[in-house]
C-alpha cells in the first residue's frame, strides 16, 4: 500500500517539483506542512518568480540547502518567462533548468506527465542494486529503472517503488514482507556480503553531523540576515560560533561567493 502524501494528489508539475527539490535530503514529515505553506503562498511559478528571496527563505527555514531554494527560484523565473508559465516534458529541455539533475527531471516526466520513464532516487536504487544482486552504475540503474517500468502504469510503479525501499528494503531490510523477494538475486543468493546496495549508483550514505557543521552555522546567518542583517562584529555569535570568528568569517564569504549574502558597510545583508 502506498503512501498517501499530499503530492501524490497533484500532477501539477509545479506542485511536485517543490514537493522533490523540499524532499532532497531532508525527511517526509518536515516536508509536509513546509510544501503546504510554500504553495498556498506561491502557487505557480510565476509568483515564486517574483517573491523576495527573504519571504521564501522564512517559509524555507527546516529545510536546509537554501541553494536548493534559490534553484527553484531560479527554475519558477525561466518557466515564467521562457515558456510562457509552462513546463517543458523533454528530458533535455528539464535538465537545462537550474538545478535539475537526472532524478528531479525523470520524476517530473513520470509524476507530472506520467512518462513511462523509470526514476532513481536512492529507495529505488537500493532496490534496484539488490534486485539486480551486484552493484550498479549510474547508466545500469537508469537502464534497469526503465526496463521495469510497466507500459502506460509508470505513475504507480514508481511511486510503488520508491515506498518499497523506503519502508520495506531499507539499509536494514524486511525481507520476509517484501513482495520481491522471489525475484531479488541478493535475497536468493542468502544475502551475501557485501551488500550490493551499497556502494551501488544513486544510493545515498550517511550524512554528517549536523550539529556543530557548517550547514548549521550557515542556516543560523541566513534566518538572522533575514530578519534584519548582520553586523560583522556580531557575526560569529549569530552562527553559534562566539569563540570561532575565523570560521564565521570563512563560511559567511562562501554565501557571498555563491550570491546568498552581499556585505555592505560593515553589514550581511541577503543580496539582491
């Protein structure tokens, strides 16, 4: 049985991509009341085109990655003002928009536009490397994502899929419950170590800690520039880091080499 998430209601193919980019790394269940809150805000590409990154920033808060966030803003003014508010279907034409890669633009051709085109996040490649028995490359995967998908069905297998390896075959998996497991070389052959999974192309490991990181640091700044700037001698306190001003220093010139943050007299401000 399926998952009933809010997207899977949709084939909007805005709707669904904030569902996959808020989705990239981040867990089901902050996800769900954020992309509610985002799309009651901004429905279409056209009014996330043109809201201050500070407003979808607020909105964004939990999420992590604002990159991804400015992407998607990035994403929302070309559809806007390229294809008349329209999202292209071709594979060539999604991945030319900004932060698109291989996965978000096959589950915006399969969830959107129900393509019979297989989808590798990292669930399904799990299941995919076990299926399969070795591990795989990033063209097997895709080839053996494609080859499984049932004519005209590519919707619901993939869906299927994708809670297939987030409930059933996960890194410790239950195969006893699982309805593959006649079919899966790995769980056939006694489940042999290594695990073929891992490894295998498109499955994801272990992220670090994010207490303490970088990527907290860098949250702390952007919710506190949005609020009303950062003076530099304050910047190390609003990071968490009082004792460690070279590190503040160092991970705030990254957000300004990558255009989040801009430092005017002595201030951080969000640029633009």
């Amino acid at each position: 049985m399926r998952r009933d998430l809010p997207w899977r209601h949709t084939r909007d193919p805005w709707a669904i991509l904030v569902s996959e980019v808020m989705l990239q790394q981040t867990q089901v269940a902050r996800v769900l009341p954020k992309w509610d809150e985002f799309l009651r805000r901004w429905p279409t590409p056209a009014a996330c085109a043109t809201a201050g990154f500070a407003e979808l920033l607020e909105v964004w808060t939990g999420l992590g990655y604002p990159r991804r966030l400015k992407s998607l803003q990035g994403t929302a003014r070309l559809i806007a003002a390229d294809h008349d508010g329209k999202f292209p279907r071709d594979l060539a034409s999604l991945l030319a928009l900004p932060g698109i890669g291989a996965y978000t633009a096959r589950a915006l051709q399969t969830f959107a536009f129900e393509a019979d085109t297989g989808v590798v996040d990292t669930n399904i490649a799990r299941v995919l490397a076990r299926r399969a028995g070795l591990r795989l490359t990033a063209r097997e995967a895709q080839h053996a994502a494609d080859s499984f998908v049932p004519a005209g069905n590519s919707w619901a297998h993939n869906q299927s899929l994708m809670d297939l390896g987030a409930l059933v075959c996960r890194p410790e998996p239950k195969c006893a419950t699982c309805p593959l497991e006649q079919h899966c070389a790995w769980a056939l052959g006694g489940r042999p170590t290594p695990d073929p999974a891992v490894g295998s192309a498109g499955v994801s490991t272990k992220q670090s800690a994010f207490s303490g990181s970088d990527r907290q640091g860098r949250g702390a700044l952007l919710r506190a520039v949005a609020i009303g700037g950062v003076a530099v001698v304050d910047l190390a306190a609003a990071m968490g880091w009082p004792g460690d001003a070279e590190r503040a220093k160092r991970v705030a010139s990254d957000l300004v080499r990558e255009g989040f943050l801009e430092l005017r007299d002595g201030t951080y401000r969000l640029a633009g």
